[in-house]
C-alpha cells in the first residue's frame, strides 16, 4: 500500500471513529435526578429551592412531570404550602430547553401552614420517555423545626464572577441564602464587651484619628489617605493596622474596644468601596445596653446619631452608614459557614498587607468549628466516620478553612478544588459533618458559584 492509500484509510477510520462516538453519545440514555432527597422549610427559611439535574444537557426540549404526595397537607398561598411556578391538581409541569443542565423550581410555605406540627410532603418524578428515571426520583420536604440533614450537596450563589454577594450556609437544615456584601458597614457586637467589627467581606476600612471631637474633623484631616487606604498589590504594611484580625479575635479590631467614657473614643475615618459609597467619620461609645454613634459624611459638620442594641439572637447588630440598620448575617444558630469574599493579611517580602480574597470561606464565630483532613493512606471521604474525628485537631479561627480548600491558579492554570483534602465541621448544635469542594464553577463554566457535598457522622 503506498503512502497516500495508507493516509486515507487512518483518515477513514479516524472519521469512523469520531462518528461513532458521536452516535453513541446520541445514543447514551440521559438520567435525571432531583439534587437532594431532602429539603427543608422552617421559621428561618420560608422556601425551598429544589433542583433536578440531568446526567449531561438534553439534545432537545422537553417536559418533566412531578406528582405531589400532599399528605394533609393543603396547597394553596393562603394555605400549608405553594409552589413556583404553580402546580394544578397535585401536578407540576416543568419545561426544559435543548442545552439544559437542570431544571429548579421553588416549594414555599403557606400563610397558613402551622411549622410546629412537624409535616411532611412528597414529590415524585414521572417516567419521561426521553429520560431515564436515576435513584433520586423523590424528593421529601419536611415542614419542621426538628429537620436535621442527613447528607446533600449546595451550591453557593457569591453573585457570580463579579462576587457582589456573600453566602450563608446551614448544613443541618440543607440550605443556603445569598445577600449583598455592600448591605452593612459595622458589626456591633453582641457577646461579651463593646467590640465593633467592618465589613471585610466588601473591603471595608478604619483608620483612628488622633482626634475625639466629631464636629472638629475635616477633609484636611484624610489628606493623603486615599493613597494610603488601600487593600490589594497598591497597598503598603502600615494598612494592616487598618483592618479586622482576619482569623475573628474580637480583641483585634481596627476600632478598638468601645469604652463608656466618651472621651477615650478616638474619630475613626470608614474607608468604603462601590459607586456612591462615601467615605465616613464616625464616634462610637459604649451605653448600658449597647452602643452610641455619630457619624457624617467627612466634610461635613452636622452628623447623624444611632442607638444600637446588642442582640442576643446574632453575634452582630450590623449597621449601614447610609441606611442604619442592616439585615445581613442570619440568626447564629442558623448556619455555618460564609462563602464570597474576604479580607485577608497577605504576605509581601518581609511584611504583610491587606488583600481581598474570592472564593473565600468563614465559619460562623458561634461555636463551630473546622478541621481538615488529607485523603492518604486509608483515609477515604467515603469511610471516614465519627470515631476518626477524635484524632483531628479543630479549629475555632473563622478563617480556618478560608482559601486553604481550593489552588489559586495563576499563568496557564485556573483556580481549581484540591481534591486531596476535605473538611470535618463541628457545628453550634454540637453535630459533625464531613465536607467534600467539588467544584467552583457552575455549569457555564462562571466562577462565583462553589459546590460541595456534605454528610453527617452519626
């Protein structure tokens, strides 16, 4: 066989082999499966956000039908529960486009509905003749505050690539909520002491003037800062004085401990980012109950006062210089973790300097805790029980876990999940859960949304 024939039959078997495999992709049988099997609706989370993925995305539209096992429980806005979009007769119709991942839609509770009663509902997959049924065709919704999550996998909303939001994550009742960064300014703090934090999730700052009176601070008074408040490679050591202890000692605030001798508290000049975000001067002292502040945009010589009281229910009142109080973090025995951005100390030559960090984890500062784990040996995710966790070393830091589950990527490589670790969490109810990252990407390839699975050590 000469040279030319012997090209065209390895070009022949190599379009034979293309086609092939894209007919046994046409062929392959696409499974669909709800996410989780679970979902939870309680005081604190009105809705559940369900979802039902396919194997790979459908070649074409379609349809998808979900029979719904009411119980007795009564559909209706008005009553135990309602869905989005809505269902008819115990029936929700779902439709999918050619090129879909999944398909989600929302179970809500009802203006009726008694939490208290501890009931249940069911939603099952019907047969698809273009789909075939996975082991996750139902789905239970417990409408209950006893629910604790046996097992799932979340993804985190941070807002996309732009990160503009921060998310909040309760592994026992198997949600997570997203809020703007930019909503708050200040954290009073609400345990022992009169301690204020900023917000080093949206790069907050605080810089002490060496001055007590609110009404004698000027714009001469910042000359200069602009170039010297500066978070990331632009800034120098001097600005770490400028921002929280990032691991959350609450003893190690840019603005010191609050003292009720009003005048021992310095004017602090709030250095805040985004579009129509002024800079700040504010005066904060200690009352019986809480905090006192003043506070004007730094030009200005008449400012504002806020009274802000300590709330038992949350580790911080936060509080919006433009809008005074703000709700942000959740209740503290209602989640774990916190996944967007933060503000980190970063090693520079011989000294440090503040940086924001994405893909940046916090863990809830009440009584939870982190431990990591490296998969070697016989250490598996898979068979790694309670008794194993008596020989890890947790830590309480919020920034225990922070970037250290993920690689940062850099000239030819993009930030990815290390998958030869993962995390055991410790929560406030005193449950232990192992935590696998298994992607930080969403299914158009957009960072900002980070997954990850989660079981239960009983």
């Amino acid at each position: 066989m000469n040279r030319n024939n012997k090209l065209l039959s390895i070009l022949t078997a190599l379009i034979f082999l293309f086609s092939s495999c894209e007919q046994e992709e046409e062929l392959q049988a696409i499974n669909v499966n709800f996410s989780n099997t679970t979902a939870n609706i309680n005081t604190e989370n009105s809705r559940a956000e369900i979802s039902i993925v396919f194997s790979r995305a459908v070649n074409q539209a379609g349809n998808l039908i979900i029979s719904i096992d009411q119980n007795d429980l009564i559909y209706g806005e008005q009553n135990d529960f309602y869905t989005e979009p809505e269902a008819e007769s115990n029936t929700l119709s779902l439709n999918y486009s050619a090129g879909d991942n999944q398909v989600n839609f929302s179970i809500k509770a009802g203006e009726g509905l008694n939490i208290q009663e501890n009931k249940f509902l069911q939603l099952l997959l019907e047969s698809n003749e273009d789909l075939n049924l996975g082991q996750n065709s139902t789905v239970e919704i417990a409408f209950s505050e006893n629910f604790i999550a046996q097992s799932g996998s979340i993804e985190m909303n941070a807002g996309g690539p732009d990160f503009t939001q921060q998310a909040f994550v309760d592994l026992s009742k198997l949600s997570s909520s997203s809020v703007d960064k930019d909503t708050w300014d200040l954290g009073f703090y609400s345990g022992n002491g009169h301690h204020v934090i900023i917000n080093s999730t949206a790069q907050v700052m605080a810089r002490p003037l060496d001055k007590t009176d609110l009404a004698n601070v000027t714009a001469e008074d910042t000359v200069g800062f602009a170039s010297e408040m500066q978070i990331g490679f632009t800034a120098t050591p001097p600005a770490v004085a400028w921002i929280d202890e990032p691991g959350g000692d609450i003893n190690k605030t840019a603005i010191a401990s609050i003292s009720s001798n009003e005048a021992e508290n310095k004017i602090y000049i709030i250095k805040r980012t985004g579009e129509g975000r002024n800079w700040k001067k504010v005066k904060i002292t200690q009352t019986d109950d809480g905090y006192s502040i003043d506070y004007a945009n730094i030009g200005e010589a008449e400012f504002e006062t806020a009274e802000i009281s300590k709330l038992e229910s949350h580790n911080f009142a936060h509080f919006d210089l433009d809008n005074e109080i703000a709700d942000f973090e959740p209740n503290k025995d209602n989640w774990d973790m916190m996944y967007g951005t933060y503000t980190e100390k970063f090693p520079f030559g011989p000294d440090e300097i503040p940086y924001s960090f994405n893909d940046y984890i916090i863990l809830n500062r009440h009584n939870t805790a982190s431990a990591v784990v490296m998969i070697e040996g016989n250490t598996t995710y898979e068979d790694f029980n309670l008794q194993q966790t008596e020989n890890l070393t947790f830590n309480s830091e919020i920034n225990a876990i922070g970037s250290s589950w993920r690689r940062g990527g850099g000239p030819g490589s993009s930030p990815a999940v290390l998958d030869d670790r993962f995390f055991v969490l410790n929560d406030s109810q005193g449950n232990y859960y192992k935590v696998r990252f298994i992607s930080m990407y969403d299914d158009d390839n957009e960072r900002g949304f980070t997954s990850f699975e989660f079981e239960i050590l009983n």
